[in-house]
C-alpha cells in the first residue's frame, strides 16, 4: 500500500488544492441559483440562513469528505472499502429497512420502487459501507449528465454573445430565442459535445497537469471577470435599487421551506454528498491544514456566489427590468439588459465566458470522481477511463438535451419508466436532477456524516487531520477568541472545547439530524412547510419580467 500511495499523483501544494475544490464547489450554483433564491427569499435574511447552513452543517461535512480522502488515497469506493468494518450494526439495520420497505412495496404492486428498494437493501448487506461510495460515483455520472447539457447552453451563448447575436431588445424577444435555442438538437447537443470535450481534455491530463493547471488558470479569470461586472454594474444609474433588492433582509420572506432550500443549496454548491471533494482530498499531502483549506474553499464558494448577485442585480434594476427568478434570470433577462448598454456584446461575452468557467471547474470535478474510481478500483489508465467515461456521460447528456422541454423525442423510455414506476415528473433531464439533487446527494451527506461520526470514528479522523495541522486541531476555542491561543496556560489538553471536539458533536448528531430532516422534507414524508397555508406557486417568472414602469431609459 505504501508504493501504491506514493505512486498516487498529488497537488503541488495547498494553493493547487484550495482552488480546484473551489473550482469544483464554485459553478453554475453559485452564479444562476444563487442570487435568485436569495431574492425570493428575502436577501439578506436568507443569506444569514444560508451562512449559518454553510457554517454548521457546510463546513463539518466538507472536513470529513477530505479527511476520509487524504486518509484512504483513494476514489469514494476505494476510501469506504478500505475502512468499511467486518461488520457493521448500522449497516445491517439499514439494510434490513430498506428490505422490509421493499417487500411492503411490492406487496401494494409498486414493481419498480419495490425491485429497486429491495435491491439496495440487499446491497447494503453484501457491500456494507462501500455502496456510500458507489452512490457517490453514479451520482457524479447522473449529475455531470444534465449538469454539461446547462454549461452547453453557456458554451452556445458564450459563441452568440461574441457574434453579436444576443442584442434583444425586449424579455419576450430573448424568450423566444432561448426556447428556441434549446430545442434545436444540434444547438443544444453539439454545444454539450463542446463542453464535455473540454471536461476531458483536462481530466485526460492528470492531477497536476490538467485539473491543478487549468483551476490555477481560471479560478483567477473568474474572479477578475466577476469584479469588472459588478463595478460596471454598480456604476449605472439607478444600481442601487438591485443591491437593496439582493441584500436588505426581509424576515417576512423567510420560511421554513427557505431555511430547506439553503440546506440544500449549501450542499449542491460545496459540492458535498457524492465523493467530489473526497477524490480531491486524497490527492493531497499529509502536509497540508485540513482545517484551513476546508476553511478556504467555503469562504471563496461563498463570497463567489455573494458576488454574482452583485454582478447581476444592480444591471438589471438599473435598466428597469424585473429580476425574474430562474433560468430566466441568466439566459434571457441578462442578455437582454446588456444589449441595452454600451458595448453590450462584451458585456454579455465576458458574461458568458465566467459562466463557462465557473460551469467546467465543476464539470472535471465530477469527471473525475468516475475517472478516480475506474482507475483506482478496476485499473484502467486515466487516459482510458477519461475518454470512455466521458463518452458514456455526453451519450446520457443527450438523453437529458432532447428532452428538457419533454418527452416527445424519447416516448419508448418514457413508456418504459411509467411501466416500472407509475409515473414520472418532469423531463429525463429533471429526473436525473431530482434524482441527483433531491436523494442521492443528502443521502450521500448523510451517509458520510454518519459514517465518520460513529462508524470510523471522530478518534481516528481527528488523528488524521492532526497532521499537518500544527496543533490546529487541538486550540482551545475560548483561547483563541480571547486571543490567548499561544499562552501555554491556555492551552491545557484538558479543555475539552477544541475545534476537533466541536466539529466531532457537529458530525455526530447536528448534520446527520439536520441532513436527514430536509431529505424526509423534499421526499415529501415529513411536511415542515404544510401548516402554513402557502401561496400558490407564482407564475413563471419569465413571464413577470416585462420591463418595469419607472424604466431609466430613454
Ligand atoms: N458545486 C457545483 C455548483 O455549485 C456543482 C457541483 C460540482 C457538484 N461537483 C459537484 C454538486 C459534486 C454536487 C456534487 O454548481
């Protein structure tokens, strides 16, 4: 095992590491999603529970992802393999649920739920803990899918935007053109064959040489691009009602189902629950702060997606538009307000281009959780299992790609999955998300979270992120605040608040009970949002953003 983990590539050093799980945390989440949840549900008000998320469950999830990482060396199944116990109760307890749910669901004539519970439940017995990490590697398969077809239409937009092709002059025009756009199959399929290419091209050339290099590359490109928008966009007229619009807390707005979608937001954005950051981990040095770097990667995934907001809102507010809250927002209210400033087609370019770049750091994080497990688990060469892997996920992407509108072009699947599961909602491409996105990732979290807390051990993970963290680990946290962090009599092991004893009570018991209440939340068996009797639902937004009344323009 010591060779094998000595031949096993790593980063250069702790800045290659940062920004690639930065890169991998920062995409298409951070600078569509973001900014218009935060202005549905109440700006900044939301923004605290989104931080206070991030804090309590963001932060001590990501921290076990990349200590099971660095500790193992190896992709998600590797990592579970290598730790999973003879025998585990949990295990066998879940297992034997999931069995007895089967069964109770065949019995009622739900075939395909009830085969497919049944199933994992047998696998959980014959896998154990291994099968945590085999989710987290189809999921990187199912999410990579609808993921590229999304960062596709950033590469089609990206071209037109430099054609001079997005100059609409009002929301109904710019509509039309998306719709259109995403429909035509050659558009939307070969602009995700683009992407997907892109993905490869830099997976295909290792750790270091492709994902590090090109992280160090972009990250700062996306970063200077977000700055120049956010100047440009706060020095039109009238900016200001857009940074009041984003960020002026409205508790009125806040509701539970809020404080759900920043649960779940915070963990699509770190991208936690599936192995990204865990195969990333294990890439790095046993010299390296877990602690530190952990740190790091939130506050940057967080400050990207403060900002977008920023890059975003003031424009269109300053142009008399209607935020409109959704894909809208990206795709067609933003082109529209850039062809109403000077030099809209550059406006709209660089736009794009930090779409794009913030969509493919995500995208070869993803590739890679598949291309590690391939490698590590059935020994094939990188550059075999990129180029496969990569070829299988844009065949899957296409389903998604004809399909986000609906079934129309896939009726024979369709048929197939309403035969086995009684019905379907949405597209292929929403089932893959909901799949991804509504139950593996959470479960993922959960599972992770569980297993480092009580199965593996806060002992033995603590042990391991000991190292390279210069006692770190074991401050007293009241020193530190007070400053006394270096006083020898402030530091006496006996304290028992240290930064590991804390996150150890936060893996343990806040983020397995808080992941798992949001889950049972958005597979609707436990209703948290019922009692107050909600608002039906708001028309599309699309549809909202006419131009407003008080327009500035002339
Ligand atoms: N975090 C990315 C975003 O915000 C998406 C993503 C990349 C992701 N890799 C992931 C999400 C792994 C979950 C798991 O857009």
């Amino acid at each position: 095992m010591a060779n094998e983990s000595s031949a096993r590539e790593h980063w250069s050093g702790g800045l290659g590491f940062i920004l690639a799980a930065a890169g991998s945390a920062i995409g298409l989440g951070n600078i569509w999603k973001f900014p218009y949840i935060t202005g549905e549900n109440g700006g900044g008000a939301f923004v605290l529970v989104y931080l206070l998320c991030i804090t309590v469950i963001g932060v001590p999830v990501m921290l076990c992802e990349i200590t099971l990482g660095r500790h193992t060396q190896r992709n998600p199944v590797g990592a579970f393999r290598m730790l999973n116990p003879p025998v585990s109760r949990l295990a066998h307890l879940i297992g034997l649920c999931m069995v007895t749910l089967g069964l109770v669901l065949l019995a009622f004539r739900e075939w395909g739920w009830g085969v497919a519970t049944l199933g994992l439940g047998l696998a959980v017995f014959k896998y154990g803990w291994v099968l945590v990490g085999g989710l987290g590697v189809v999921a990187g398969f199912c999410i990579l899918s609808f993921y590229s077809v999304v960062a596709g239409w950033t590469v089609g937009y990206t071209w037109k935007a430099m054609a001079g092709q997005l100059n609409f002059t009002d929301i109904p025009t710019a509509e039309a053109a998306f719709g259109a756009f995403i429909v035509d199959p050659w558009w939307a399929i070969g602009c995700h064959a683009v992407f997907m290419l892109l993905c490869i091209l830099i997976v295909y050339r290792g750790v270091r040489a492709g994902i590090e290099r090109w992280s160090k590359i972009l990250m700062p490109v996306l970063f200077g691009i977000l700055v120049v928008l956010i100047v440009r966009g706060l020095t039109l007229p009238g900016a200001m009602a857009g940074v009041q619009f984003y960020l002026s807390p409205d508790f009125s707005k806040l509701t539970t189902n809020s404080i759900l979608i920043a649960l779940g937001h915070a963990f699509f954005s770190l991208s936690l629950g599936m192995g990204a950051i865990m195969t990333y981990g294990s890439y790095v040095g046993k010299n390296q702060n877990l602690f530190l770097s952990t740190l790091s990667i939130v506050v940057l995934d967080t400050l990207v997606a403060l900002m977008a907001g920023l890059a975003m809102f003031p424009a269109v507010f300053a142009k008399g538009f209607n935020p409109a809250v959704g894909p809208g927002l990206v795709f067609q209210v933003l082109p529209t307000v850039f062809a109403h400033i000077p030099f809209g087609a550059f406006w709209a370019t660089i736009f794009f281009i930090l779409l794009l770049v913030a969509a493919l750091t995500s995208g070869i994080s993803l590739l890679e959780v598949v291309t590690a497990y391939f490698v590590d688990e059935r020994k094939w060469t990188r550059h075999r299992a990129t180029v496969v892997f990569g070829i299988v996920i844009f065949l899957l992407g296409s389903l998604c790609a004809i399909s986000v509108t609906g079934w129309e072009r896939l009726p024979r699947l369709h048929d197939v999955l309403v035969a086995t599961f009684g019905s379907v909602k949405g597209s292929f491409f929403d089932v893959m998300d909901n799949l991804a996105s509504n139950w593996m990732l959470p479960l993922g979290g959960l599972f992770i979270s569980l297993f480092v807390g009580w199965i593996w051990g806060t002992k033995r993970a603590v042990d391991e992120i000991r190292q390279g963290s210069h006692n770190f680990a074991d401050v007293h946290l009241i020193s530190l605040l007070a400053g006394l962090k270096d006083d020898p009599g402030h530091n006496d092991p006996r304290h028992v608040i240290t930064l590991a004893s804390l996150w150890g009570i936060f893996i343990r018991f806040i983020s397995p009970v808080a992941v798992l209440i949001a889950f049972l939340n958005t597979i609707g068996w436990l209703d948290l949002t019922k009692k107050k009797s909600a608002p039906p639902p708001p028309p599309p937004a699309i549809e909202q953003a006419e131009p407003a009344q008080e327009s500035v323009e002339p």
